[in-house]
C-alpha cells in the first residue's frame, strides 16, 4: 500500500534559519505529491504539490522537488520566519486509491 | 469566497449519543472526504465521495456513515460515538479525485 514517511519533529529553528523537512514515500502508480500547513487552531491549507517526477512546486518561499529516484520530496525554505511556525503534512495521492495518503505531520516552531 | 465549513467547531458528548457534523462546500466539487486526525497518526480518511449517491470507505470506516443527496454536503454521522471517537475531524473536498483537496476548519469531538 501507499505510505509516507516524514521526520519527527518538533523542529526548532531561530528566525532566518534554512528549514529542511524531509519527506519518502512508498507508492503504486505515479503518485502526485502534495506538503500542507496547519497553522493552530485552524485546518489544512495547500502549500504546494507537483504531479509528475522532477517538477518543482514552489509558494511562500517555500520549494520541493518531486524526486523519483529517491521516491522524495523533501521542504526547504531559505529562510524561515516566526509567521512559518505550524504544523507540515506531506501527502501523496494515487489514482488507483482515490485518497490523500499523509505522513504524520512535522511541527516547526520558529523563535526570534 | 470558495471555502469548506463544518459545523460544529467543537463538540462535546456521551457514549451512545448520535451525532451528526455537517461539511458544505460552495465550489461545485464531485469529490468530498472526511478525515480524521490523532496525534502520531497523522489524518486518515474515514469516507469518500465521488459524486452525489456515490460513496465508499476509507481506511477507517467502522462506527461511522456518511450520505450524499446533495453535490454541496456530505455529513458524517456516529450513530453510537465512543471514546475511541474522540479526535480532529476534517472534510474535504476538490474538483475532481485527482485535484487539490480543499480542507474546512476541522471539528474537535470529545466523547466521554
């Protein structure tokens, strides 16, 4: 079946940091590759995907690449800011299951 | 504006006492998920629709129905909610399966 593994977190970076996230998946298929963000108390809102290997999605300052290779699809922001603190949830979806598969979620907390 | 809801926010309630959480979209979309969230286990999808009178289950279907008379809601319902039905609640939906899920702002149910 279908599976993501995210990092555990929580991840603590000062303000400016570079922020990886690390995200493998396992999947059938050509799976698109979504990261959502929840910030708290509230649901979870798109932050990028890409469809298709080597494609790169991008929002926010924030990049993954979609790499086939490593079945990866990792987070990274040059630069994180207080306002990026949430929670990260990579997911991928496959035709064949008609769901969004998610990983277990990274908290980041960003510190002046 | 394009959104999710879900009604209630927060809920609170005993063993054997059904439940009804209400999920609208005003997006037009065929495609409507419910998900639920527990720390450590990131969302798992509970049901899904494909378009009105089309339904399956997800993953974690047991002690819980959903329905689709109409393209615009699909509640979910517990008939007998139990503590172990205690969690972060998500409906979703999207243009099509494929397509980018749009999530509402969740419903926090506590059974006691």
């Amino acid at each position: 079946g279908n599976s993501v593994t995210q990092m555990e977190g929580p991840v603590t970076l000062s303000e400016e940091a570079f922020l990886t996230i690390n995200c493998t998946y396992t999947a059938t298929g050509y799976p698109s590759l979504f990261w959502y963000v929840q910030y708290p108390g509230e649901g979870l809102q798109l932050l990028l995907k890409a469809t298709k290997a080597d494609d790169k999605g991008s929002n926010k300052g924030f990049e993954a690449t979609y790499r086939k290779e490593t079945t990866s699809f990792h987070l990274e922001k040059g630069s994180v800011q207080v306002s990026d603190s949430a929670v990260y949830f990579c997911a991928l979806f496959t035709g064949t299951a008609s769901k969004l598969t998610f990983g277990t979620g990274t908290r980041l907390q960003v510190t002046l | 504006e394009a959104q999710v809801t879900q009604n209630p926010r927060y809920l609170i309630t005993v063993t054997g006492k059904k439940l009804t959480v209400t999920c609208s979209q005003n997006m037009n979309h065929e495609y409507m998920s419910w998900y639920r969230q527990d720390p450590g286990l990131g969302l798992r999808q509970i049901y899904y629709s494909m378009n009105v009178e089309v339904t399956d289950k997800g993953d974690v279907p047991e002690g819980y129905k959903v329905s689709r008379k109409e393209k615009r809601n699909f509640p979910l319902i517990l008939e007998s909610p139990s503590p172990n039905q205690t969690s972060l609640y998500f409906c979703a939906s999207s243009r099509k399966r494929e397509e980018t899920q749009y999530f509402g702002p969740g419903t926090r149910l506590l059974v006691l």
